[in-house]
C-alpha cells in the first residue's frame, strides 16, 4: 500500500492520488460486509476508540461495524459520563486513554480543529469524523465511492450540492474531494448560507436551483444546522423548502440518470420531499452501506501496517 499516514484529518491535504487509494482499497473490503460470516482478521490485536463529543448515528456506528469487521477491539468512550464533566481537557482525555496502550482515535467535536489538536498530543493515529464546519473526509469519501460505483466515473461529472454549504464540513469534504477527482462542483443555496471561499476551494456558487440542477448528474442535499447557526440566516423552513427544496416540480426537471444523494440526517419535507428520498434513483442508504466499506479502508490504510 502506498497511502500510510498517521491520522485522516481531511480532504484538504490528501493527493488525488492518496484519495484514490483509499477508494481501491474500500472496493476490496466492500465484500466482506455480504458474506455469511462477516470478519476477516486484518486489525486483529489492535484497539480503537470511538470518542464522539457530538450526537451521531451513521459515523458512529459505522466506524464501529468497520473496525470489529476488520477484528480490532473497539471502545465506545462515554463524554457524558467522563471526567470531561469535571473539566478535564480533551488532550488530557486522550493522552489517559492512550496510556492504556490503544492504536486509534476516532474524534468528533463540535469545534474545528479539535481531532487535529488532539493528533498533535498522542502518537497514536487520529481520524477526523467531523469537526465544527471544518471536515468530515470519509463522508466524503464514501460519497465519492457511493457515485463511482454507480455513475462509473467522477471525471467531468457536475455535482451540485444544495443546502447549508457555510456551516456543513461534509460540503467543505466533498468540495475538495470531488474538485480533485475532477468533478465541476457547484454549490447552491440562499447568499447568507453560501460562504464566499467556496469558490477558491474550487465551487462554483449559485443561487438559482434551476441552474443548479441543469445537466446535474449529482443532485446532493444537505439539511439546514440550526445546531451550528449562531444567527438567523433564513426567515423559515417553510420559504427555505419553497425556494430550495427538491420536490415534485423540481424532481421532473433532474436529467435522466442523474442520482439523489443525502448525507443524513434528513428533515424531510424541507430539502426533500419524502418520498423522493425513496425513488429507484436515490443513493441515500447506499451512501450508508458503502461507509462500512470505507471505514474498513481508512483504519487498515492508517493502522493496519503499524508496528
Ligand atoms: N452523515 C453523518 O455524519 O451522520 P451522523 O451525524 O449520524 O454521523
């Protein structure tokens, strides 16, 4: 393997090269998850740890399913319940954790630059699975698996990416992602939610839907984060589903053969009316499916060959 490095923070600083290598190797595990027993020993004798400061269904549990297929040992640390309640750091948090001899952190945080900070203080490898509005690289690289499996290439295709792209790190990953893989990306959405350096990340910013759904091959939604919103950027929901939302009009409009996809979680009824997330060309639980698959390339790439 010629993609060996100590953690995954982002997208930002990985080669087209070092991304595509992840992708090869993800093909090759992706088989592992239908066969009757589904283990192989690659990290067997290796320990990772989940650390997740924010909620999380898909990342968590599918980091877990990866590293135990893969037979490593995994511990699911419990924030609420540490001694992070009693204002310990979380570089103290890890380097304690890593003192009982563990291989691999898996970091969320609601502040940017946390799994970086934490790579920093311990030698053991790091994998960003989502910090504030900065990255979240295996979204972004199980959606660039999930659209080269179906679509056959990611070269010349347009991606359009519709939402709240200022606070979503998984716009910021798949910008980079696709842009280096040589997609056209486009990034859609109202001026107060369209951050201006997405066009030096290589975007393309609109905030037409139509245009951005013209000759789309990729139409992703992203959810609006009110979680993260520190102002009211939008007067409601309901205008932001008027203007942006994907429904029946606007689904007529998608080119044929284009694809849906959806980081999860949805709200559905605002970006996506429901059922449309259920069409025969929505690849919202494939994305899910192919994150396992993902997830086992990325620890067997960073840890696997590890003394
Ligand atoms: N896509 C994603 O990160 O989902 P979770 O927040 O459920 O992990």
């Amino acid at each position: 393997m010629n993609w060996i490095k100590k953690d995954l923070i982002g997208l930002e600083n990985l080669t087209k090269e070092e991304i595509e290598t992840i992708l090869k190797t993800a093909v090759s595990f992706k088989e592992i998850s239908s066969r009757q027993v589904k283990k192989v020993p690659a990290l067997r004798g290796k320990t990772v740890v989940n650390l997740f400061f924010e909620p999380s269904t898909r990342t968590k549990t599918s980091f877990e399913l990866a590293a135990k297929r893969l037979s490593a040992d995994v511990l699911s640390f419990e924030v609420a319940s540490s001694s992070i309640s009693k204002g310990e750091t979380i570089v103290d948090t890890a380097q304690n954790i890593e003192a009982m001899k563990v291989d691999c952190f898996i970091v969320r945080h609601s502040v940017a630059g946390a799994p970086e900070l934490i790579s920093r203080n311990v030698s053991s490898a790091v994998i960003n699975a989502g910090d504030g509005c900065h990255e979240h690289p295996t979204q972004a690289l199980l959606d660039l698996f999930t659209v080269k499996e179906n679509l056959g290439k990611i070269k010349g295709l347009k991606i359009s990416i519709v939402g709240d792209i200022l606070h979503s790190r998984v716009a910021r990953s798949n910008i980079w992602g696709f842009t280096k893989l040589g997609a056209k990306v486009f990034v859609c959405g109202p001026p107060p939610i369209i951050p201006a350096d997405a066009e030096k990340m290589g975007a393309k910013i609109t905030y037409d839907i139509e245009e951005a759904i013209k000759d789309a091959d990729v139409i992703y939604l992203l959810r609006l984060q009110k979680e993260r919103q520190k102002e009211n950027f939008l007067s409601s929901l309901k205008e932001y589903s008027y203007f942006y939302g994907i429904d029946e009009n606007r689904y007529k409009k998608i080119k044929k053969g284009a694809v849906i996809m959806h980081p999860g979680p949805m709200n559905r009824g605002v970006e996506i009316k429901s059922d449309i997330a259920e069409r025969e060309n929505s690849l919202i639980l494939e994305q899910v499916t192919n994150g396992i698959a993902v997830r086992m390339a990325v620890l067997y790439l960073t840890i696997g060959s590890r003394k």
